[in-house]
C-alpha cells in the first residue's frame, strides 16, 4: 500500500528560559512528520540544527522537496542518499522507524538488536547570571549527574560554587563552543581537581585545529565539532569523545553507524539532543544502549511534554508501556 506523509510545524514552552554559550532558547519549535501505511502511522519530530542553518524553514523545503520519493516508497537506507544530514532526514529516518515497528511487530530496540533497558541521563544545569545561581540550581537537581553549561565568564567559579553545594554530583562540563585554546588550558587543571569528568565542545566548531597533539588532562568530547560520519576521522585526532546527536547526523540509522564506526576509534560515545519533547529524543533512547553517557533530559525543561512520554525517575530515562513512539504496537 502507498505511504502518505504528512508534517506540521509545533512550538513547546520551556519552564523558564535556557542559556548556553552565545545563546537563550524560550521553547523548541520543532517538525512533526507523519508517515502512513496500511492504517499505521509512524511519527518523527525534528527540531535541526540551529548553528548550521539547518533550521525549521530549511528542514520544511527538504521535507516536501522528497515528499514524491518518501510516498514512493523509499526506505531508510535509500532516505540516507536522498537527503543530506541533518534534521529532515532525520525526522523521516525516526517515522520510517517507527512505522517499520508497528507494522512488524517487535519494537525500535528490537529491531536495533538492543532491549530498551532504563538508561541514567544527566541533568543540565543552564549558564545564570551569578555562580550562585547555578550552584542553587544544582542544590535542587532531582539526581547527581550534572551537565554544566559554561561559557567565557567565571567558568571555574561556576563549577566551585557547585562543587561546594553538591560535594555528591559527578559533573560533566558543556562550553557549546565559548573558549579560547588558552581558557581551555588555563582551566584544565582546576577542573580537574574539582572532579569534572570530561569538557564538551571547548573550542569554536572550524577553530579547532590546536587540540591535535594536545595531552589534554581531561577527555574532551566533540559535539559541534562532529556533526555525521562524514566529521568522525578530523574529530577523532583531535577528541576522545563524541557526542552523537540524530538532529546532526539525520537520523537513527546513521546514528547507529557513527557509533560504531567511533568505537572503532576507541572513542568514547555521548547521545544527546538538540531539544525537543520525549518522542524527538525516542530514537536516541536506542542509541543510548551503546553509548557511556546519556544527555536525554529535555522533556524535563518544558512545561508539558506529548502524552505517552518518558518517565524520569531517579535519573533514569524509562520507556512505559504507553510509550509515544517505537513499541511495536499497530494503530490500526
């Protein structure tokens, strides 16, 4: 039977508004693609990518440029030739996923030969004006692996003031691109005896370059830096980790080959997102089975998430048994 796609354009309210490096965000606005067959109906959600362009307009044009191939058709491996990396691909890549799983039977993680076992996700904790602030923030988070967003400004008082609030919290570092390589090398040495236990993304994504041959004291990880497979082998020289977001690299079926092609690098692997409800980060709960750590806490910054969403508890990202997307369960 033919497959009919359809998508439309949403926006989600965050409890309060999220800064990073160089930017705030008051809501994800995010695509919404459905593909349909044979009465099921399987559902992708995109939000692109922010700093290469790729945002909603962009992502629309893609979508109905193939709309033709899509109904045609076209399946996942043929998507990844059709479209370039990035959030369209994606959001088709994660419907195709998901239809492939209602008219199967068996589940998203089933067909990626993985269970969907609960996975530890950290908890983000946003650039604030003052270092108290965020050392309050992290006083409150629900559990102790934190995410710590930084930029150029006090990036070393930020992380004591949460250190002295939260001895117990194992804290990762996110500077979203907003160091120099001398900050980078003036801070390594404190945060590393304040127990950070990696930087993500120090440097600007294409101003790089000086972290090949640098013994950093703490892994670095490559988020803006490593968009799809296409970036690993540059990345690789110059990181020990990447993070692999299916909103870069378009999709779970790619996601799946970068990670494997990383652990080939003897890479460490993170899964994050670009933001978004539970069912735009739903695929990346199956890559989070093969990766170290696990940055799926988005849900948890809006002030509703979509009905049949994750549940958190105590850190742990868990699929229910009404779960939104991937659980082989027909809708006819």
């Amino acid at each position: 039977m033919k497959k009919v796609l359809s998508f439309h354009v949403e926006r989600w309210a965050l409890l309060q508004p999220f800064h990073i490096a160089g930017r705030t965000f008051e809501g994800f606005d995010c695509v919404v693609a459905e593909l349909a067959e044979d009465g099921n109906v399987g559902r992708g959600e995109a939000l692109g990518v922010y700093y290469t362009d790729d945002q909603l307009p962009a992502v629309v044009a893609q979508l109905e440029s193939v709309r033709a191939e899509i109904q045609g058709g076209i399946n996942r491996e043929g998507l990844q030739n059709l479209l370039k990396p990035g959030g369209a691909r994606h959001c088709i890549d994660m419907a195709m996923w998901d239809l492939e799983s209602r008219l199967s039977g068996k589940s998203a993680w089933a067909l990626a030969g993985v269970a969907a076992t609960p996975m530890e996700t950290v908890y983000t904790i946003g650039i604030e004006r003052e270092p108290e602030e965020m050392a309050e923030k992290a006083a409150r988070a629900p559990h102790p692996l934190l995410k710590v967003k930084l930029d150029s400004n006090r990036p070393v008082e930020r992380i004591e003031a949460i250190r002295k609030r939260r001895p117990d919290a194992r804290l990762t570092v996110d500077a979203n691109q907003g160091w120099s390589f001398e900050q980078l090398k003036e801070v390594m040495a404190p945060m590393q005896k304040l127990g950070v236990i990696f930087i993500e993304q120090p440097l600007p994504r294409g101003e790089d370059a000086a972290l090949e041959g640098y013994k950093a004291p703490l892994p670095l990880c490559a988020d803006e830096s490593c968009l799809h497979l296409g970036e690993l082998e540059e990345a690789s020289r110059r990181y020990q980790m990447i993070n692999i977001k299916l909103d870069k690299c378009g999709g779970l079926t790619e996601g799946l080959t970068l990670a494997k092609a990383a652990r080939a690098k003897n890479l460490g692997l993170m899964v994050g997102c670009m933001g978004g409800t539970s069912l735009s980060m739903a695929p990346a709960h199956v890559l989070a089975q093969f990766c170290d750590f696990v940055d799926l806490d988005s849900p948890l910054l809006l002030r509703n998430d979509r009905m049949g969403g994750f549940n958190y508890q105590s850190g742990q990202v868990i699929v229910g048994p009404n779960f939104c997307w991937g659980t082989g369960v027909s809708t006819t």
